[in-house]
C-alpha cells in the first residue's frame, strides 16, 4: 500500500464527488424513458445495483488476494461482458423503438 494516505484520501474523494455529480442526471435520464411506470423502473434499477454489490462483493470474497491478477481479469471480463450486453440492448432498442 502507498506509504501516502494523503494521496488515498483525495483520489477516493475525487472518485466520491464524480459520482456525486452523475448520480442525478443519470438516474433522471435513465427513467424518462418509463413514463408510466417510473417507479417500477427506478425499483428495478436499485435491484438491479444491490445485486451488483452484492455479487462484487461475492466475488472479491472468492477472489485470491495476494495477487492482483486474477482481479484484473474479472474486472476485465466483466468489462467485456457488460459492453457486448448495452450493444445488444442498443440493437433491440432499435428494433422494438421507431425513431
């Protein structure tokens, strides 16, 4: 571990005020599409992040963590994955949308 806890503190709050500064806008942008049904929508979206947490958490648990390796390839595959799934939910939007 870097030997500045200084550094940790400022990139953490860095990271904290990003998300901050998203958070609204994203979730305002995200349940316009659902006019009738924003509060099934938003529901869902807070489901869908506690699972995520939740299965991160799994993961890291499961996780060797006296290398960093095999925590850059999850990381990296769960990247992948989850790029090649909002294509294909782009794609099907398309398809089911008219413009």
């Amino acid at each position: 571990a870097p030997s500045f806890p200084l550094i940790i503190v400022i990139a953490v709050g860095l990271y904290i005020f990003g998300a901050a500064v998203i958070w609204g806008p994203s979730n305002s942008r995200a349940l316009q599409r659902f006019e009738d049904a924003r509060g099934a929508a938003s529901a869902v979206r807070i489901f869908l992040l506690t699972a995520s947490c939740g299965l991160g958490g799994l993961a890291g648990s499961l996780l060797d963590a006296s290398s960093l390796i095999p925590l850059a390839l999850f990381l990296l595959a769960t990247t992948i994955a989850c790029g090649i799934i909002f294509q294909k939910m782009k794609k099907l939007e398309s398809q089911w949308i008219p413009s």
